[in-house]
C-alpha cells in the first residue's frame, strides 16, 4: 500500500513513525511538506519521500492522507480536481464534511473522515473514522491499519456523530489536562509542595486510566469500589454530585459538539473561499 500525505506536520509525523513501527516500508510513503525544513526533519528522522509539490510519483498513491490545517484545505485541494482515478482520500482535518472536500476535489466521491486525538503523537491515541458509502470493505480496513499506527479506532454510521468525537475524544485530552491542574491545585492548597501534588494528580490519573483500560468491569462499578460508605472518598463524590458535576461535563461536552458543527459549516461554505 503506498501513502502519500499532504500536509508533514506533527500529526503526520506520529502517523508515519508508528506506521514504520509497524512495518510499512519507508519507500512506500511520500509526504509534500510546503516548509524546506519540515522536508529535511521528515527525510532525516523517517527516510520518506518529502516533496515541495504533488508531483506524478506522490500523486501514483493508493491512499492520500490529507493532513494540512482545515482552513488550508481548500487552496491545497484545488490542484487536484479532476486529477483522482482510484486513490483513496482519508481527511484528518477537524471538522471538514466530507461533502464539502468531495465538492473542493469535482465531486470525488471515496473519501474517509478521520478525527485523531493528540495522544496519538505517543502512540495512545483514539481515532473516529466515518466512510462515504463508495468506500470498500477493503478500503476501510488500509483506514484502520494506518490509524492503528497511532492507537484504537472506533467506526461510525453517521457523520453527524462526528461532532460528538470531537467533544469527547478530541477535546476530551484538554479535559483531562485541566482536571490535572485543579487536582494539584488542590493537593496544594492542602499543604502539599508542587511537585509532590503534581505527582500525585498525574500517577493517580494514569494508573486509573490503566485500571478502568484493563478491567472488564464499568467506571461506575470500578468508582463504586474505591468508595467505602461513610468514608473519605464518599465525601469527596458527593460534594461534586452537590455541585453538579456531571451535569457540567454534560453541558461542556454539548457546547463542544455544538462548535463543532458549526465549525463544520463555516470551514466548508463557499463564504470562505478566497
């Protein structure tokens, strides 16, 4: 199978070092990288095929990876109209319709939307991936082996429920993250010096996360455990029950997934065109 990306940024970089992990031959990627440096780093570092322009050699792909930035999508694209016969388009451009990429390249029509995480850059991301009904078996299951140099991927039935991907695993990370820093704040505020919070918060975070990854048993279950009747985490849980926590992620999450598409809306109206 050979892959050629548009667009040789950090996502693609962590797709192309996992793939290569995972035995895909360096001869069989090709990158176009606008940015000489971002050439040689890709050539330095992976031994791929990195050039300034979409040539006939990175054009001869079975797969090609759109990775540049959503609002560069347009302008990069409209070189190739016409050009596609048999390639299969994957987008990891954040929330870019498909009907909008395939009217960008004249109406193209085998094309797969994939939204990453940043996880994916060490190897532990989760990838949602929505095909266009033209996509064969075979088509989808190249998707899921290049995704998997990066982490799991889950597929769904309606683009629609991409915007949901987004609020939850796209977005989700920043969620994390910020529940980190208010945990050590916490430890902080409680007497305990930065690093150590800091430790705390993060070995807590990811040792958790391994738990509820390995166990077969639900978060619910897995959270009911740790939680003895009248004791400490007990009081913990129900202050952030009091205070109306799930009930604030839900809402986070539905302002997410709202963005999202109205992000979707705006990056593929004819409007923006330049």
């Amino acid at each position: 199978m050979k892959i050629t990306f548009l667009g040789g940024g950090n996502m693609a970089s962590a797709l192309i070092g996992g793939m290569l992990q995972q035995g895909f031959a360096a001869h069989d990627i090709q990158v176009v990288e606008l940015q000489e440096s971002g050439r040689e780093r890709l050539q330095r570092d992976f031994g791929v095929r990195a050039v300034d322009r979409l040539d006939a050699q990175a054009l001869g792909c079975d797969v090609l990876l759109l990775a540049v930035k959503p609002q560069q999508m347009r302008a990069a694209l409209a070189p190739l109209a016409g050009q596609l016969v048999r390639q299969l388009i994957v987008s990891i451009a954040a929330g870019l319709r498909l009907q909008d990429i395939s009217r960008w390249l004249g109406g193209y029509p085998t094309l797969v939307r994939a939204m990453p995480n940043t996880p994916a850059l060490i190897g532990m991301g989760v990838t949602g991936l929505y095909a266009d009904a033209s996509v064969a078996a075979e088509g989808r299951e190249a998707v899921s082996r290049i995704m998997r140099a990066v982490g799991s991927s889950v597929w769904l039935d309606d683009e629609a429920q991409m915007d949901a991907v987004t609020a939850i695993s796209g977005s989700g990370p920043a969620y994390v993250f910020y529940f980190i820093e208010a945990l050590q704040a916490a430890g902080e505020n409680l007497g305990l010096g930065a690093e150590t919070a800091r430790t705390l918060a993060l070995e807590t975070m990811v040792g958790a996360a391994t738990l509820a990854v390995r166990s077969n048993e639900s978060a619910a279950v897995l959270r009911e455990r740790v939680t003895s009747k009248g004791g400490t985490t007990e009081a913990a849980l129900r202050s952030m029950a009091d205070d109306g926590l799930p009930a604030i992620v839900e809402r986070a999450t539905r302002a997410a997934a709202l963005r999202g598409g109205e992000l979707g809306l705006q990056l593929g109206s004819d409007e923006n065109s330049n």
